[in-house]
C-alpha cells in the first residue's frame, strides 16, 4: 500500500457522529487508513484545527506508515461542501473519499495539489464517471456495508470494477470485521478491505456505550435498510424508534423528493432532519436510540483499542491464508 503510505491493507471508514480526532490518531499509529466525515465538525474552526492537528502528528512520524483521510458528501444537499472543501485543500489533506452525488470538482481540487481521490460507487455506470473525472481509484460498496449499502454483492463488485478500470485501486467496503473477510476481499481483486462498523465498537469512540453494547449485542438480522434519515438507502439497527418514525418515505416525501421543482430543498431538509435524528440517538440518556451499522455486527463480540482491532484483523487474516495453503496448497 504505497499510494497511500499503510502498513496494512485496511482502511477506517468515515462514520458520521463515531469518527473522532482520536480515532484518527490511534489509527495512523496502526499504520491503516484512518478516515472520517468532514461534517463530524461543522462549528467554526473545528475541521481546520482537527486537519493541522493531524497534519502535525503525520509530520511527527517522519514517513512511517499510517495516513488520514476526509469523506465529503458531495451531493448539493450539503450546505457545508464547499465551504469544507476549500479548508481541506488548504490544509492539503492526504486523501479523500467522495459520496452521494459528483465528484469532479473534489478531484480536480485534491490533484491540484498531488492528493488522491476515491469515489464511493455501487455499480459500474457510476464508476465509469468516476474513471472519466480521473479519480484515483473506488470505494466498492456492496451489500451489507454499514451506512449507505449498495445492492450488488462485493464480491462481483469488485471484480468488476478491476476488470473495467484495471489501472485503478479499489477499496472494498460491506461485511468485514474478521481477518477471513479481509482475505476474501483481497484474494478478489481489491486493494484494501473499508471498514466501519468494527470500529464502532471501540474504546477510543467516544459515543455512548449502549451504542457499542447494541453492536456487540446484535446480529446481522438486526440491521434493516432506511431511507428516512437521509433520503437514500441506509442500514441501521433495529430498535423501536427505528420503527416508530418508519423505514421508508411516505408518498408525498417521494414526491417531494422528484420533483424538479422540489428535491434539491426537500433533499436539504431531510438531510438536515436526519442529521438531527443522529445526533440525538448518539447523547447519553437519550431514548431515541436511532444507529447506523452493517452486517457485519454478527462477528464483533468485543470492545476493543483500534490498534488491538487492526492487530486482531491481520493476524486473523494471516491465520486464514494459512489454513488456506494447508488445504489446498
């Protein structure tokens, strides 16, 4: 993993309301991909303090492996973009993920300066976008990622994407948090395995630890599908509060939501009211317990450091290649 200076084939996914600064620290010091969400910080100065502050750690480490990264959303629901996308070109952040919507203005931006770009996409019409705006390489995300799941499965997503885009690099993102899953992804083509729920469940969060609980507690048929927070498909836990606001947009919502007139603002307001839903279920006493995670809930049993997490995944990769050899060697 040169491109991106890692020791490891993993990258943190950027959680909106988990990801923190020390998260971030904790796993560039694991020699991964640490990444987060530029609208985790939204006040005055604090994206701009959190980017010198880490650019500051990177320069402290004289070249040793371990890099950050920021997810913008991209789509013009969010009021934010431009505004934090000129503050993380001044601070000239390493890496960046785009989502929800077009990327060429983030590209163009970030190769200004010599940083890399890689788009979220669920299929390859999107990828092939993505290609023809120079992005350095995918997120693949597949079926049972944490967050905004695509449908195709990983696995023939991903080959996909390295069969059409050979000189590009994918990131394989749904259903990973054991060291087999890492092995699968990468025996399947992809450059590194895109994780995020395993890394909820860690020490360094600093969300509620009912939120940690109910993803060491739940199970993979735990996790439905929404698209009330955000007003695309997104997976959460099921919990009663879930149930209660409903999974889907009702019909006016729909329609508010296509129509030319009208979806650019309403697309606005449930952004806003999603976010707000979020930041809610995440505050200690708080009983509308509304949280995001993947499938992949089903094989994390522990609460965990992130540098245990990593050291945990590689050597149960590790483990699997071996028994793999033995097998069939």
């Amino acid at each position: 993993m040169k491109e991106l200076n890692l020791k490891y084939p993993v990258v943190m996914a950027p959680m909106f309301l988990v990801t923190n600064e020390s998260m971030l620290r904790q796993s560039i010091e694991a020699g991964i991909l640490g990444c987060f969400p530029s609208l985790n910080y939204r006040k005055d100065e604090e994206l701009k303090n959190v980017l010198s502050s880490l650019n500051s750690h990177i320069a402290g480490r004289n070249g040793q492996p371990g890099n950050y990264g920021v997810n913008l959303i991209v789509q013009r629901s969010n009021i934010f973009f431009e505004k934090h996308l000129q503050i993380c070109v001044d601070q000239k952040v390493p890496v960046y993920i785009t989502s929800l919507g077009n990327p060429k203005v983030t590209i163009e931006a970030a190769h200004s300066y010599g940083a890399k770009v890689y788009c979220d996409v669920t299929n390859i019409a999107h990828a092939k976008k993505c290609y023809d705006y120079n992005c350095d390489g995918f997120v693949a995300v597949g079926q049972g990622a944490g967050g905004h799941a695509g449908p195709n499965p990983l696995m023939l997503l991903i080959a996909s994407l390295k069969k059409n885009f050979p000189d590009k690099m994918v990131l394989a993102a749904g259903g990973i948090s054991h060291g087999s899953s890492l092995l699968s992804v990468l025996a399947a083509g992809a450059d590194a395995g895109y994780i995020g729920t395993r890394f909820i469940a860690c020490t360094e969060a600093s969300i509620t630890e009912e939120y940690k609980d109910e993803v060491v507690r739940a199970h993979m048929d735990n996790i439905v599908m929404t698209d009330r927070i955000s007003g695309t498909p997104c997976t959460i836990i099921n919990t009663p509060y879930a149930m209660k606001i409903g999974l889907h947009q009702n019909r006016f919502e729909r329609y508010l939501g296509r129509n030319p007139r009208t979806k650019k603002y309403f697309k606005m307001l449930v952004a806003k009211r999603g976010m707000n839903w979020l930041e809610d279920a995440v505050k200690p006493g708080n009983y509308h317990k509304l949280w995001c995670a993947g499938q992949s809930v089903e094989m994390i049993d522990e609460i965990k450091p992130i540098r245990t997490i990593v050291t945990d995944l590689m050597l149960e990769c590790n483990d699997a290649y071996e028994k793999l050899k033995m097998n069939y060697g």
